[in-house]
C-alpha cells in the first residue's frame, strides 16, 4: 500500500489530480477515510483550480473549463502542503508496521 501512496503523491505533483485522487481513494478504501482526508480534499480542490480558466467576452467575465493544466500560485502551494502531508503520511505509515 505504501507504493499506491507514493504514486498518488507522485501523480499529483505532475498534475494527474485525477489520477492521484483514484489512488488515495484506494487507500482510504483500506485503512480508512481519515488517513488521506487531507490528500483527497487537496486533490479536489486542485482539480477544481485546474479547471477553472477566467476569460473576458465583451468585458465580462466569465466561466471557461479546459482540460489544460493551468498552473498557479494557489496549485503551488497546494503541492507544497501535499508534500508536507506525504511525509507526515509516509512516517506514520512505517511506525505502525
């Protein structure tokens, strides 16, 4: 299970939220929700920063959803908290064995 997590952290770092959330459900699925809450909440919100693009149409804003990543300030750190999680997650998976 330790390898599904660090290919889920590996997934969302270049951007497969999607990916990256299937995979942190899978260990949610095993050792229960509260382990990679934090994970799965992080990749929604990723998913939903990636595809949300601001455009202008005659001087109005509005509501534009690409498939492209878009990276930002706010995906950043995001990754960044995930990393830090990631190795919260990793050390207390090994102390448990």
């Amino acid at each position: 299970m330790q390898e599904v997590v660090e290919n889920a952290a590996r997934c969302f770092k270049q951007g497969d939220f999607h990916r990256a959330r299937e995979m942190y459900q899978k260990v949610a699925a095993y050792y229960g929700e509260s382990i990679v809450s934090v994970n799965l909440s992080l990749c929604d919100q990723a998913i939903k920063a990636s595809c949300w693009v601001p455009s202008t149409a005659g001087g109005k804003e509005t509501e534009d959803y690409s498939d492209e990543e878009n990276i930002n300030p706010s995906t950043q750190k995001i990754s960044r908290q995930l990393q830090e999680t990631q190795s919260l997650l990793e050390k207390y998976f090994i102390l448990s064995q």
